[in-house]
C-alpha cells in the first residue's frame, strides 16, 4: 500500500492507498474537500469537526440514494454501492475504517 498526502479544507492529511487506487482516492479527496468547503462558505458552520460531520452526512445521504449494487448470481443486495466515477464502494469497510480514524472518543478533531 502506498502513501499519499492530500489536502482537505486547507490541512494536509497522509492516507493509505492501493496500488492502482490513486485517481479515486484523489476524486474522492475532491468529492469531500468540495462538499467541506461548501459548507464552510455557507458562513453558518465554522468548526472543523462539525463541517466534517455534516459533509459526510450530505455525501452518505447522497450515497443511500442510489441502488445497491448486486454480485453475479446472487439474489441478495449487499452493502455495496456503485459511485460515479469510483465504481463498487463497500459501505460496511467504509464504517469500519471511520471508526478507526474517529478512535474511542468519536472525535476527528
């Protein structure tokens, strides 16, 4: 796995990324700065970690709307989405890896 600094809403963040995962990761990095800098602007949110909650509250919203992807033969959906431009998305790693990065106390910041 390789490292990648980003930068999100001006902060500089080094994540873990697969071989080969490089332009989504940056699409997605984009997709969360835009919607974060959205509501920053808005000029009625000003904390960090609450334009981080509501950002990801937005684009979780925006995820549930669309259908869930299906495996090949199997009659069941999964947790798993399909996102432009990203492809397949599971959402169950996705959960796991925020509570990881969120810790005990539940607090990015």
């Amino acid at each position: 796995m390789k490292q990648m600094e980003v930068t999100i809403l001006g902060q500089s963040y080094l994540l873990g990324c697969p071989e080969g995962g490089e332009v989504a990761l940056l699409e997605a990095v984009a997709s969360v700065d835009r919607e974060m800098g959205a509501i920053r602007d808005g000029g009625k949110v000003k904390a960090r970690e609450r334009i981080a909650v509501l950002a990801a509250l937005n684009l979780a919203y925006a995820l549930a709307g669309r259908p869930a992807v299906r495996p090949v033969g199997s009659g069941a959906a999964v947790d798993v989405i399909d996102v432009p431009n990203l492809g397949a998305v599971d959402v169950d790693g996705l959960i796991k890896r925020l509570d990881q990065a969120l810790g005990a106390n539940g607090q990015l910041l």
